[in-house]
C-alpha cells in the first residue's frame, strides 16, 4: 500500500493572525473549525477548509477531493483510483485544538541539567559558579562527546518536544564533538533547531578550564561544526548551523570580525545568536571592554553581527540609540523573561521595543531560565510586562502584554526572529506544518476525586468562550496538555494516554466471549 | 485486630526550622534522615529518631519499642503482646522526602472556576468584571447551595490537595447555604480550613445584585455560619470560622465594628481575615470612604479588626507608619506574589515586611492569583523579591529571598499567619502531623523517550545535593510530585500511580502458570 499522501486534520485551529511589529494593532485569536490538509512529501499546508463544520461535511471533502482514508477513524473505502490519505481529528470533548507550534528563540540546550539551580546570584557571577563548570563538562579533548552531553541533549530535545517547542536556536557549548551530536539528536528527534557551538576565547573573561585557546581555533572550530550540520541535512531541512559569539565579554576582536565575516561568507547568510544588555553589571563591563564603542549593540554592529538574521537574547537594557541601531539593522530580538526575574536582571520593556519596529520573540533561556517550556515564558512575559507597566511612571496599562499578544511572541514572532516568517508560526497555504495538539479537561468528565488526570490542570467548566479556554490553558497548562506535536509534517511527539489502557483492554473484548474476559479482567485487577 | 496504633514514617525529612521574623538569621533547610512516629488518635507527631539511618535500624527500632507492623512492606509479626503500628516509606530511588504541608493563607474557594480569566484587568475592574458576578452565583435565595458551588468547591479542595495544600483560609461568599457546604467539603475531605462568609454591604460600591441587605443582615448571616462550623467540628479539629470583611470599601462602618466585636465575643476570639493596600488606586479609594482614619491600616483598627489573629492579604503598599502599627497590634500579612503580579498591583516589598518583625506567609489568592499551587506562590515570591532588588535604588540583592525563605514562608511562616506556629509547619513533637510526601525523577531511571511520566518535569541527574534537588523542585516541580498528603496524622490525599498497573498484574501471576499468563496479557495488549 502506498503510504498517505495527505494528512488531513479536523477540528478547531487557533492561530495569531499576523500583524506588523509597530502597527499598534490589537492581536485577537483566530478560531476556525474546519479541515486542513498537509502534503507528507513536502511537510507543507497544501489546503485548508473552514466550512467543514461537521463529521459529514468532512465526509463530503473527502468524497470530493478523492480522497481515501488508509488509517484514523474515519472509514476505510476500498478504492485504488483514489488517493491515500490519514485523518487526525482534534477531540472535540476534550476541547483539543491544533495551535502553532512554539517557537523558542533562546535555549541552552547545554544547560538544561541545572535547570532550577541559581541560587541568589545574578549574570556575571552565575555564569561563573554554575554554568561554565557545567559547560566545560560536555567535551575531554577526544573526538566523542561524553555520555554527560548525550543524556543531557536527550532530555531536553525531549523535555521542548513535549512541551510544544517545535523550533529552537540552541546554544550548545564550545566542544566540536558535543555540538554535533546536539545536531545528530534534533535531526533524529525531527526537531527544527539551530544548532551553535559556543565562541568564547577573550582570557581576560574566561576561565582557562573552558575557552578557545584562541580567536583561529574558535573559527576554526565553529566551521567544523557548520560542515558537519550541514553534512548531516544539507538543505537545512531540520537542523542549520548558526554562529554564536557567546557575548561580547567573552570574545576577542578578531574572534567577533571572523565571526562576522564568516557569517557573511554564505548564501544567505548565516543566522547568529548572542546575548546583548542582559544585565547592569554586564553592561558597564562591556563598556569598559570595547572603549571605542558607543554601546553594546555597536560593539556587534562594528564587527559585522548585527543582521538581519541575528538574533540578540534579553536587550533588557537598550538605550534609545541601540534600539534605533538594532531596528536599523533589522536585528531580532529574543525576550526571555522567566530569566530575566530569577537572575533579577530587570523588567525588560517590550512594548517599546515593538513600538520601535522590532522583531521579537520569546526565548526560555534554560537554565538562566528555570523551564524549557515555551508556555511558562508566554506566562512570564505578561507578568512582567504588568509589573513594567506599575513601574512606569505614567500607569497607563499600556506595556500590558495580552495572553493573545504574548501567544503571537511565542509563534509568528519567533518565526520572524528565527527568520522563517513565511514558512512557520502559522497555518496558511505553504507553510510549514509546524503544530502542536492541545487537550484540556472538563470538569464535568468526573467526579472531584479524579484528580490524577493525565489531561493536567486546566479545568473548564464548561461555560467558557474558546477566548477563555485559552485564557485558561496559558495560566494552568504544562506539558499535559500537549498530546501530539509535528514538525515539516511529520508526527514527531505524542503523548502517551494511560487513561486508555483500559479502553484499550475493552476494545478486545468482542472476539471472546464478554463474560469471560470480564471474569479475567476483574482477576487481572482491572 | 486493632487499628494500627501509630504510623512511622520512614526516609527523608525536610523542612525549615524556626526562625524570629527580624532575626535576619539565613534559612537553611533541616534534612534528616530517620524515622518519625506520629499517634493515630491525636494525628499529632509523638517522636523521631534521626539516628534511624538503614532499614536494619528501622527493623532495630520496631523490636525497641514493641512495635508490630500491620501493613506496609515490614514483616508482618504475629504477637498480640505488641503495639499495632503502620509503616510508611518515601522511596529512595525516587528521591522521595516527607515535607510540611504547605498553608495557603489566602485563597477565593469561590473564584477557582475564574484561575486564569483575568484579561487585563486590575483590581477594581476584574472584581467587577470577572468576580462579582461568579460570586453572586453561588446562592439563590434558597437554603441549599446551587450545583455550581458543589462543582467548584470540590475541585478547590481536590486541586489545592493535589497540590499539597494541608491547610487553607478561604475566602466563599456572601451566601449562607454555600459557605456552609465548603466547610462540610473541607471537614469531609479532612483539609484543614478556615471558612469566611464574606461580608459585603456598602451599597456605593457593591454591586445591586451582590452585597448583604444590611449591616445587621451582614452580621446574622455571619452568625449563622459560625454556629454550622462549630456545630459540624465543634473542637475546630479540621474547620474553623473565620471572619471575613472583604476589604473596607466594601464594608459600612456598622459592619465593621459589628465584625470585630463578633470575633472579640469569642475565647479565643475568632480568626479575622481580609485585603489592605493590594492596589493604588484601592488605596486611594479607602482614603476617600474614610476620611476620618489616618490610613488604609487604620480603619481595620479602628474597628477591632486589627488583632494577632488577623490576616490581611497583600500588603503592597503599606507606609511605614502602617507597618508599624500593624506590628504593634501583632496581625499577620499574607503575601499574594502570583496574584500582584498578574493584576499588576506591583511588588510588595517583603523583605521590609520581615525586617519589621511582621509575620508573613504565602497566598495564592486564586484567582486574582491564577494557580492554586502553593509551589507556584513560592516561586513567584522568589521572583518578585529579586524584582525588587532590581529597582531598588541601592542595589544591594539583600531583597531576595532565597528558595530556603521562600518555603519557610510557605510552611512555617503561614502557620503564625494563621495563629497555628506550634501546631503545624514543621517535624516537631506534639505538632500536627500535616505533611506531603514529595518525589522527584531520575533521568538515569528511563530512556530519553519516556517523557510522558508522571513523575512530572524534575529531572534528577543524579550529581545533585539534596539542597539541590530542593531547587529544582521548587521550580520545576508541580503536583505530579505529591505523591500523599496528610491532616491532622490522616491520610487525605494519594496521588495513584498509573504507571503501577503494570506491576499489579504481574504481581498476580504466580497463581497460574506463567506461560499462560504472558500468553494472555500480550494478548490483551500489554
């Protein structure tokens, strides 16, 4: 039999409309029920229908396009003339919706095992007593990356898929080997990832147990892992190489121009990724680093890292002239709030930064961010920008992110910060299929005892708009929630159910007789 | 056979140890390893021994004390010589750990249906738009509570339960019937509680369809269910009464002076719980309704209602002289961090608060506060601390508050909130024995793809101390983690292990052949 050549989803889509960074424009949902159909060879939307409102009318497509379902549970014809295709439908009782998929625009994916851990200190003296040590430890000198490095990029690929991300621009550490394997997994995993070995060899900032013993090596080494990403899938399909200067502090000035250069040496250019303005104390050092620069953000543009594929991590503590630079260069940038509060590195102000034009999007920043998922940062992001708003000087509610506006960082944002606008964020024609199911769980489904739902922590009671059940799922959602992700159209998580196991049991009843078998369940325990 | 005559409890012990509010003494965690036993009759912990190190000392132990277990995975022993007792592990590889139940002392029973519908609201607005007509619900007219607040008040119990919550001050409604049916729920499921009728009549700023019909009306319906409380648990084991004005602007001055001179007719005077200083803008609206007092603090004084037995939730923007007086009159603060923070009412200053010798605990205040997780108050406390500590002018980072204090306040601090510091909040003899028994993953334990766990999102590497695994559970962890909760030395909560099912079968297969039996259950899909 001919494996499918559609998948067809049913149900309800919910998506952000796009809308230009400075338009001012109020972000709404867009709620739409109806089928859309994805081509498996080019993982792309090829179609979609809202007026399918109902089971008959998807009934109807079906018969219309000449379709013929091989698997789901819509019923199977035998008709070779037409053409093979699987249905997944979003529940409709347990209020499942397809969503974009998350995009998160800054992660350390190295990191990930120290998530939590962060003490009382804040950038500077962190990077010193959790992070480097850990960093250092995905790399011996030899060609193999340690089981250290595998465990830890297994579980956060894992970790991101489960909570939704289906894009990631990972920071990995400065060790060939470990950052190729980082690309091995979320090529394997199906996870669309940017992949960046970590440049760092300034000696007045780094420790000598973890640096590029020099600005040649770092280069040198950076294009080793570009060669290999892009051996390993070279249309960048899944995984692409972006290059990451760690932070201005930690690179010399011929690492940062050869960085810049090399970036530049591709067509198109090469994505980078690095940190700007995260913190006070940072800031002041890099004044005093680059005396003849007049910011931090001038520090990148004058070595060549400040393009339109960059993307700058924080920028908690721009001056109006760097945004106006940044915006210029049409920079992104990658907001990172749950970080920015446990580091206490400040309120970062992104309705200025919208307002000035410029692209933005959310990042986790594991583990200078306590959660890899994407929804805890959507969380964060509007409770900080309540608190920039009670802070202002004038209250105006004005900085208040909306749980839609910060829905839209997370997916159409990210897509343009990570430079994929048109190809992911969103469902139309062409894109990517790039999507997460959602489910939440209905109170009236059980009695007040069954609290140990698999479905998660979002109750909805049953009078809710789908503006509120969203309402709902952003504030009291997790990983539960999310029960199937794709990414380029491909199936590349589902959630185990365990509350069908015993459906599951049932549904073998029928080829013995029902007596029996329910005598063997209730001895079985069941 | 008798009922077991105690419960040992075996593994881990954590917990924080006391410390006076303005001793600015650090918070350190308390680990023990050992045994503690706690009496069936009175619920309250009767001994431990720390030196009760293996399992052999345990077994040591038993025999010392002419202890017989009769259940748990000790050796049975037939001798009726011997005390019955009942044993309880927290499993190793699990790294499990009995910690004290957490105390909310400031929870909406009522406004759990709203967790998460919030807009962009602040306070007044949301209490009008979103609250008030949730409320007023819950009552209609009749003397049986509507299916409505069954519903949510069940799932209140069940979520903060789940979440490890032994003891929370609730906030109902103004309606009689109802209030009356969260303290049945309470008492039945064995949470300690304290239940507030609210009390509601100024007609200039309540709602037509939502306020007491007088202040005498205010007052006999209080009454009347203070006297159900105390009718259902007359020694208040489990339930309590608590008197609870909503906050001045929505109280006549006869009902406030009627409600302090209710609670002050008891011995001991009856809890008082209610809002000041959450909002600027309430703030100034309280300065308008009372022009004669000399601050928001004031009018509860004023009125009897500023006692040691008096919670008062946010405390955002108390004045020095405010704090001062409320120290003065000994009345406790319950700190609303996840609530203040998505209604944008700003950043109380907690640390000034402790410095000032007051007591303070955690609230979720749900749903200004959008989780009823405890855990989620404790993580946004840390937060917001360290959000202070960015935009005070010296910043000095003695602001913060570390995960140790944080959890202090949720266990120990809460207790002296609710006038309870010898009775809960800790691991000491002749306390209540109001616990949770916490469980964290190993990553070590399953392959990469087994993410779908419901062990939850805390990943232990393995490497980690205990107060390591302490961070990452605080802000990784959710209610996957709480694997048991008891109140009052009773089990009230335990978190059923979906992934035992398995075991559970295979434990019955020795009764028939096993050929047969594997045959059978790969058969029934297993």
């Amino acid at each position: 039999m001919m494996p499918p050549v559609y998948t067809i989803f049913y149900g309800t889509f919910i998506q952000l409309p796009r809308i230009p960074a400075s338009s001012g424009q109020k972000h709404v949902l867009d709620i739409n029920h109806g089928a859309l159909w994805v081509s498996n060879e080019s993982g792309r939307v090829e179609g979609f229908d809202w007026g399918v409102c109902t089971e008959e009318k998807l009934h109807d497509l079906l018969q219309d396009k000449g379709w013929r379902v091989v698997s789901g549970d819509v019923e199977e014809e035998e008709d070779g003339e037409k053409t093979a295709v699987r249905v997944v439908k979003a529940s409709e009782k347990r209020h499942g919706f397809f969503f974009p998929g998350f995009i998160d625009t800054h992660i350390h994916a190295s990191q990930y095992p120290n998530s939590g851990i962060f003490g009382s200190s804040t950038l500077l003296d962190w990077l010193e007593k959790y992070t480097f040590p850990l960093e250092s430890s995905y790399g011996d000198g030899s060609d193999v990356a340690p089981q250290k490095a595998l465990t830890a990029y297994e579980k956060v690929i894992a970790r991101t898929l489960s909570n939704g991300t289906t894009c990631a621009a990972y920071y990995a550490t400065i060790h060939v080997p470990a950052t190729n394997l980082l690309a091995d997994l979320c090529l394997k995993r199906g996870q669309r990832a940017f992949i960046g070995r970590i440049c760092m060899d300034n000696p007045d900032f780094c420790p000598d147990y973890y640096r590029d013993a020099s600005a040649e090596e770092s280069l040198r080494a950076t294009e080793a892992t570009i060669a290999h990403i892009r051996s390993i899938d070279p249309a960048g399909r899944v995984v692409a190489p972006i290059i990451t200067p760690r932070f201005a502090p930690t690179c010399s000035q011929i690492s940062l121009s050869g960085l810049g250069k090399l970036a530049a040496s591709f067509d198109p250019p090469l994505r980078i990724q690095t940190h700007i303005s995260e913190n006070k104390n940072e800031v002041a050092l890099v004044r005093e680093l680059f005396p003849d620069s007049t910011s931090y953000a001038d520090v990148y543009d004058r070595h060549g890292l400040l393009t339109p594929r960059t993307i700058l991590a924080h920028a908690v503590h721009l001056t109006p002239a760097e945004r106006l630079l940044i915006h210029s260069r049409e920079a992104k940038i990658s907001h990172c709030p749950a970080s920015n509060s446990a580091l206490g590195s400040g309120l970062c102000p992104v309705r200025t930064l919208l307002d000035d034009g410029i692209a933005v999007g959310l990042g986790t920043d594991v583990s200078g961010g306590y959660s890899p998922s994407v929804l805890e940062a959507v969380r964060q992001a509007i409770l900080v920008s309540r608190l920039v708003s009670y802070s202002a000087e004038q209250q105006t509610g004005r900085e208040n992110l909306s749980v839609e506006e910060a829905l839209y960082l997370a997916t159409r944002g990210g897509a343009k910060v990570v430079d994929m606008a048109d190809q992911i964020g969103g469902f139309e024609v062409g894109m990517f299929w790039d999507a997460q199911l959602i489910e939440l769980s209905s109170v009236e489904d059980r009695s007040a005892e069954t609290i140990n739902d698999p479905q998660g922590n979002v109750d909805i009671f049953g009078w809710e708009s789908w503006e509120e059940k969203i309402q709902k799922w952003v504030w009291s959602g997790d990983d539960r929630n999310v029960k199937a992700v794709w990414v380029n159209g491909e199936l590349v998580y589902q959630r185990s159910q365990k509350e069908t196991r015993k459906s599951v049991v049932h549904a073998n009843i029928p080829v013995v007789p029902r007596s029996w078998v329910s005598f063997l369940l209730r001895w079985l325990g069941f």
